[in-house]
C-alpha cells in the first residue's frame, strides 16, 4: 500500500490512479459528504464513474447491495472512498464481493483507511472479518480535508483510534515495532486532541492527529484486537449505539479491567497519555478534558440491556489478556452506563 501524507496532497489523486491502471473509479462517500465527493470527482475527471453518497454507519448490508448494482452498471473498476469509516467501509464492502480496489481518502481519524478489516449489518448482527483485498492500495492524507471536522467528531474518531492502539499493545500477535507505532500514536492523539477542542482552527493540531491515526490505525490492520473492539462491536451491531463515541466511553473501563493482567502495556500507555500513575482514570480524565461522552446512557443505551449484552460479549470468542465472566462484564458495562470512574 501506499501512503501520502501532507496538506494538498489530494490533487495527486488522479496521478495516483492513473499510476495503479485504474480507468473508472466510483467516489464513495456519506451523504454529509457529498459536495466534497464531486469535488474529488471533478478532479479525477473521465477516470471517475460517478459518486455514491449513501454510506452509513455500521455498513448497512442493504446499501452494499445498492452500491454493488451500481458499480455494476456504471462498469467501475475502483473505488475511491472519501470520508470516514463509514465510507471507507462501504468500499471494502464492494471490494470484498466486486474486488474492485479502494484508493481511501480519510476525512476522520477512525484509521480504517490502514486496515484488511471489514464489516457490515444485517437485522441488528454486525459481522467483521479480515481479508487483505479490502486494503486501500493508496491512502491520500490530506490535512486540508479534516479542517471542517466538527470537534464532537474529531475527538470520538481520535478516541476511536486510540483504542486501536491500546488494544495492540496487549494483543496476542503484538510485536516490538507495532508497539512503538501504538505508543507514538496515543501520545500523537493525546496530544492533538486537545488542541482541536481548545482551537478549532488550528491546523496543526488536525494535521498531528491525522498522523496519529495513520498509526493506530496501522496497530490495528497489524493485530488482533480483544475486548474492548468484541463490546464496542456488540454494542453497535446490537443496539445501535454510535461507533466513536460508543469507543470513547468504553476504553477507560476495559483498560481498567484488562490493567492487572498486562502491567507493563499499560505503563505505556500511562506514558503516552503523559505520565499518570493509573492509564484507565487518565483516558477516562482525558475524555472529559476533551468533552467526549463518558456514559453509555448518554448515548441511548438502556440500562436493562447491560444483561444481554455481557451474555453475548462473554458467548463470543476472542483473545483477551485477561479471562473474562458475564459477572465482569456486566459490572464493566454498568460503570460505563452509568458515567462512574473507571473500576481497575
Ligand atoms: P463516519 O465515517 O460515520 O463519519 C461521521 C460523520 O462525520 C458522518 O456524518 C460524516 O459525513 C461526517 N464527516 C466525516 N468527515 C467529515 C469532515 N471532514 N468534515 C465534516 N463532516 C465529516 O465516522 P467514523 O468514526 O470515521 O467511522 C465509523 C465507522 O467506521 C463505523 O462503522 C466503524 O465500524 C468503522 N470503522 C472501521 C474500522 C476498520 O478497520 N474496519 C476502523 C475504525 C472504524
């Protein structure tokens, strides 16, 4: 894959394709996003096929099959997916049943864009795999694109992002150079953060996250991911909860359960964070520092579906540093449903 990284860098954008032999790209985007999709049309000229703006959260199965029809009639050959993780995880979609390629142009800091991961919901069931044809072959970082991401998105997508690399460093296929992209990368975002909230329009805060999640989101194409990625991925497929901010609430609980069992990730952590003597009740002090949502409630969930879903996160299997129980996760989800203090 390859990577460019640097304000104005999209204008490469047609060069880029022309470069990988792709004729006849379809711009994929979100509604939200659909000015900035022509945009990205009109320079790739007659190498684009047309733009969809219809992604949507959590890759619904019904707007790939459109996007598919679609591809199919306008004889598409590649997609450029402009946008966040919903856009880039619709083209992953369309790649995994067309393999047609994905050039990714983030407009967040989800970090989808550096993963072989992909995903996508039918009747309230997310399913996710891994399969290295839904890798963007060409990512385009371009600061110029995350100056109008609104700061409540900016921060949940960064929070996002910086799950990734937490969870990398604990993961069991962790590896000594991930683990410094993972640490490099909270202490990028952690950094960054707070600076967008302070100043909206300070490009340089923006343009220091986006390298922050180029890293965590290499963590996560390069790992597997436990327990905080199964909840998050369960709360969202099952109830709908909105995917970054469901992130943000969650890590600072998960970190605080899994912390006895891998001591000196978390000191990492710690450090990146900037030095305190508990990682979980820093991110979880960093997410009000930032104003990101800290209760589950907060985001829709009812309390009496805490039950159902520590029964399905504990059914389903994954790695975890630490064994988990139903009675663990429940007490976990209950502190993030309800607001309270991270519980190590
Ligand atoms: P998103 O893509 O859903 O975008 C959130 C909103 O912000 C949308 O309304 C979008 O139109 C708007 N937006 C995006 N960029 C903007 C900009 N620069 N300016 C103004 N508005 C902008 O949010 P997200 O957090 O990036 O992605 C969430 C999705 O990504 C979830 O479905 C999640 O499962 C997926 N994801 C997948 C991976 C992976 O590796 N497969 C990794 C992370 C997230």
């Amino acid at each position: 894959m390859r990577v460019r990284f640097g304000a104005g860098e999209t204008r490469y954008l047609a060069d880029e394709l022309d470069d990988l032999g792709w004729h006849r790209a379809m711009v994929i985007c979100s509604p939200g996003r659909a000015d900035l999709g022509h945009k990205i049309a009109d320079t790739l000229g007659p190498r684009c096929a047309g733009v969809l703006a219809e992604a949507a959260e959590h890759v619904p199965t019904g707007v790939v099959e459109h996007a598919v029809a679609e591809i199919d009639a306008l004889g598409a050959d590649s997609c450029v997916a402009v946008g966040g993780g919903s856009a880039i995880g619709l083209a992953k979609a369309v790649a995994l049943a067309r393999g047609t390629p994905i050039a990714a142009v983030p407009t967040t800091f989800a970090g989808s864009e550096m993963t072989p991961v992909w995903g996508t919901t039918t009747g309230g069931h997310k399913t996710t795999g891994r399969d290295p044809r839904v890798l963007p072959r060409s990512v385009v970082y371009d600061p110029e694109l995350v100056a109008g991401l609104p700061v409540p998105v900016a921060v949940t997508s960064g929070m996002n992002a910086m799950a990734h690399a937490v969870e990398a460093l604990y993961a069991p296929d962790a590896t000594p150079i991930v683990s410094l992209m993972a640490e490099e990368g909270i202490r990028a975002l952690s950094g960054a953060l707070p600076r967008i909230v302070h100043d909206p329009g300070d490009p340089d805060g923006r343009s220091d996250a986006l390298y922050g999640a180029w890293l965590c989101g290499a963590c996560l194409g390069a790992t597997s991911m436990s327990l905080h990625h199964k909840l998050c991925h369960v709360l969202g497929g099952t109830l709908g909860l909105p995917h970054a901010p469901t992130h943000a609430v969650v890590l600072p609980h998960v970190l605080a359960f899994n912390l006895v069992a891998v001591p000196e990730q978390a000191a990492i952590v710690a450090q990146a964070l900037g030095g305190g003597a508990d990682p979980a009740m820093s991110l979880w002090e960093f997410a009000a520092h930032v104003q990101a949502p800290r209760s589950l409630q907060s985001l829709g969930m009812d309390e009496g579906d805490i039950d159902r879903v520590a029964v399905e996160v504990t059914a389903a299997s994954y790695g975890n540093p630490r064994p988990t129980t139903v009675d663990h996760i429940r007490g976990l989800l209950r502190a993030a449903w309800a607001g309270a203090p991270p519980q190590s």
